[in-house]
C-alpha cells in the first residue's frame, strides 16, 4: 500500500510538471482588481488602507488563479481569457 501512494505521488507530481510551463503571463485578473482598488477614491492612503484590509487576500487568490490557470491557458492559446 505503501508504494501505491509512493507511485500516485509520483504520477500527481509529474503530471504537474507537464502543465506548469513556468509561463509568464500578464497578470489580466490581478491587473484588473489593481485598476478597480486603485480607482475607490482619490485619496491614495484610503485606497492603501483598503489594500491592507480586503486587497491582501483579494490579491493572494486572484494571482494564484492567474499562475494555475489563466497564465496557463494564455501561454497554450496564446490569448487571455480576460484580455
């Protein structure tokens, strides 16, 4: 039993290495929440401060779903789902 979870890690990690093509990607849904916390006010200070409390994480998951899938689709099709 130990080794079928040693070969499943294995095929799981390595099937993760043939999707992952280390692409750089531009970022359209991390841009796009950048412009909209960028424009709430004028004032750069409240716009920071709403950074810090609701962006942080708003960012977090929006760059992990451009890295895992957005950059990826661009990379293959060679457009943005997005753009």
């Amino acid at each position: 039993m130990k080794k079928f979870k040693h070969a499943l890690l294995a095929l799981m990690l390595s099937g993760t290495l043939l999707v992952q093509t280390a692409c750089m990607g531009s970022f359209a849904l991390t841009l796009k929440v950048y412009e909209i916390n960028n424009t709430i006010t004028d004032n750069k200070f409240v716009n920071n401060l709403i950074f810090w409390i609701v962006g942080a994480p708003v960012y977090g998951f929006t760059t992990t779903v451009d890295i895992m899938l957005l950059n990826l689709i661009e990379f293959w099709t060679d457009s943005n789902p997005l753009a």
